[in-house]
C-alpha cells in the first residue's frame, strides 16, 4: 500500500511499516497545505493518509474522502508511543478500503 505521513506524524514511524510505499508530506513537498486540499492532492499518488490529527475526523466529510484515512488516536507523536501502536496501525492498512476512514488507538 502507499502511505503518506501527515506531517504531525514522525517520519521514523515509516521504519515499522514494512511492506508498504512510504513517504511523507514534507517529502512530496505538500508542507503547509490544509487537510482538505493535501487529501485532494495526495489521492492519485497514495492509498491511505495515516495521521495523529484528531480533528480530521471532525474537519472533513468522511463520506467525500478522496483517499482512505487512518488516523491514529495517541496522547503523544512521540515515536515510541507510535510504536506501541504498531500493530494495530498495521492490521488497519492490511483492512482499510479506499476512501474509508479507521481510527485505532
């Protein structure tokens, strides 16, 4: 699966998602660009926006994504905390369809 890291997630967390594309928004150059317009622009060239934004849920309309979302629910983006998180992040890629949104955590 292509994943794109939303930029509040540490781009190190790419390290636990083997088997899957992984880049990062600052890697596309997409820095700075609001949720709405990065989904838009991430959709042809990923599957899935994994992000830690707890307001993506409550931003955007879910039904309209144009791309599937997975947000992880975490008290920190420290990356040790997102590791501890690792396996469910890495069930929900193996589940998630495109345009759905799943949040673990």
């Amino acid at each position: 699966m292509r994943v794109l890291l939303d930029e509040c997630v540490p781009k190190r967390l790419r390290i636990g998602l083997n088997g899957h594309a992984v880049r990062t928004v600052v890697e596309m150059g997409w820095s700075g660009i609001k949720n709405g317009k990065l989904l838009a622009a991430a959709a042809d060239e990923f599957d899935c926006m994994l992000t830690v934004d707890a307001n993506m849920e409550n931003q955007q309309h879910l039904p309209a994504l144009p791309i599937a979302v997975l947000l992880v629910r975490s008290t920190s983006t420290d990356i040790n905390t997102l590791n501890a998180k690792l396996p469910d992040i890495l069930v929900a890629l193996s589940i998630i369809q495109p345009k759905q949104f799943i949040a673990v955590g």
